[in-house]
C-alpha cells in the first residue's frame, strides 16, 4: 500500500491507528522514566537500567510508533483537509494490534527484567564501626602482646 494514494478511509484507520500509538507510546514513556527515576533516587545500578531503558524507548518508538505516526503527519501536511475528518467510528486495525502487542510485551518483559537486575545489586555502603581499633591502634596492640609475651 502506497502512502500516497490512500482512499479516505485507509488515511482515517492510519489516523486512528496513529492516535492510540501516541497514547501507548507517552504512557509507556511515563512508566519507563518514572522507573528510572525511582532506580536513581534508591541508588541502584543506574547506568545499567538507564541504558537499557534508553534503547529500549527508542526501539519502540522505532517500531511501534513511528510507522503510523510519521506517515499521517505527512499525508496532513501535503493535504491538509484530511485534518478535518473524524476518526468517530474507527477502530484500531488488526495488524496494528499484532504489531504493538509484539513490540510493547517485548520491551515490557525487557524493562521489568532490568529493574529486577538493578534493583537486586543495588550497593550498600558500609560505614566503619567506630568500636573497631583502627590500623594504628591495631599495631600497637600487637606490639604490647608481643612484649608481653616475651617477658
């Protein structure tokens, strides 16, 4: 199928199709983002899970959005009385849902699989224990042991 010679109603399913990517895309956004807040805020591996979480937003985006996206706004922008047609009445294609249950289950699984990594080795840091000797005092200790003993 051409993008360019659409009928009316392939462009107001390709609309249809674009709107609900958008809404999928911002709020699997908004969870992405919020869980790499919270990972940042705990102090956990935050390199890790924000470099998965990066590639993984840009390849949905790639997969899952820009396909219906980008050749709607094109369409609107060489024939801009297609904006005033409604998408009242439409529902998402078949095919679009395949693709969007593909895409969205994998990253989903690949998201939640490295909040699981980053969380579980987040790093405790280990404060020294006051009640301890410290490495000098230790020395001195064993050197008073010794001189004990000998004597």
């Amino acid at each position: 199928m051409q993008k360019e010679k659409m009928t009316v109603e392939e462009f107001l399913q390709l609309k249809k199709d674009a709107q609900v990517s958008l809404i999928l895309f911002i709020v699997f956004g908004v969870f992405l983002f919020s869980s790499m807040f919270y990972i940042t805020a705990i102090g956990a591996r935050t390199q890790v899970y924000n470099s998965i979480g990066i590639t993984v937003f840009l390849s949905v985006a790639m997969t899952a959005f820009r396909p219906y996206f980008l050749p709607k706004n094109i369409l609107e922008k060489k024939q801009p009385e297609l904006k005033q047609y409604s998408t009242k009445g439409y529902s998402v294609s078949s095919a679009f849902l395949k693709r969007v249950f593909l895409v969205y289950s994998v990253a989903i699984i690949v998201v939640v699989f490295g909040f699981a990594s980053a969380y579980a080795t987040r790093v405790e840091t280990i404060l020294p224990d006051d009640t301890l000797p410290s490495l000098e005092q230790k020395s001195i200790i064993e050197q008073k042991l010794e001189g004990n003993s000998n004597e």
